[in-house]
C-alpha cells in the first residue's frame, strides 16, 4: 500500500475512478493514532488523524489528515467522487401508468 501526500491522493483517486468506469473503488476512513497497539489503554495525549484508504482490487493508496486539514481535503474529495458518479449512475426509466 502506498502511502501518499493529500494531493497526490486526490490525483490518484480521480484517476482510479476514471480507470474503472465499470467497476468498484472502495475508499474507508478511520481515526488512527499511526502507533502500534502495545497495551489496551488508549494514550490520552496522542493526536489522532484521519486514514484514508482507496483501492479498485488492483491498486492500493492512503493518505492521512489531520484534523485541521480535514475540513478541505473532505470537500476536494466529495467533489471527485460525486463527478465520478454523476457519470456512472444509471438514469431511472420512468414508467407510465395505465389509466
């Protein structure tokens, strides 16, 4: 898994949804504190961040963002993902009812 910057992410992200106009892109979000679990108590100073996975089944890529950044980096990638589904959602038929 590659582990990107918030923009080349984005980048990647628009052309893994340009490469699979057909397919499925997975795109997960966790809060993470990037730090190996070694006892089961949560540490109350550490400052945690966003993960963000995508993958097609092919290709792997993350980024992480903070909590300040979050914010921005969120609306970027709704934008991407709602221009790849206005291009790959069916149009509903619209049935006529018989009178």
């Amino acid at each position: 898994m590659v582990l990107l910057e918030s923009d080349p992410f984005l980048n990647e992200l628009h052309k893994m949804y340009d490469r699979n106009k057909s397919g499925t892109v997975w795109v997960t979000m966790k809060r993470t504190n990037m730090k190996p679990r070694k006892s089961k108590k949560p540490n109350p100073k550490a400052e945690y961040v966003c993960l963000i996975r995508a993958n097609d089944g092919k290709r792997h890529i993350s980024t992480t963002v903070s909590a300040t950044q979050y914010a921005k980096f969120s609306q970027s990638m709704v934008i991407i993902m709602k221009g790849a589904m206005a291009d790959t959602l069916k149009k509903k038929e619209k049935k006529k009812d018989k009178q």
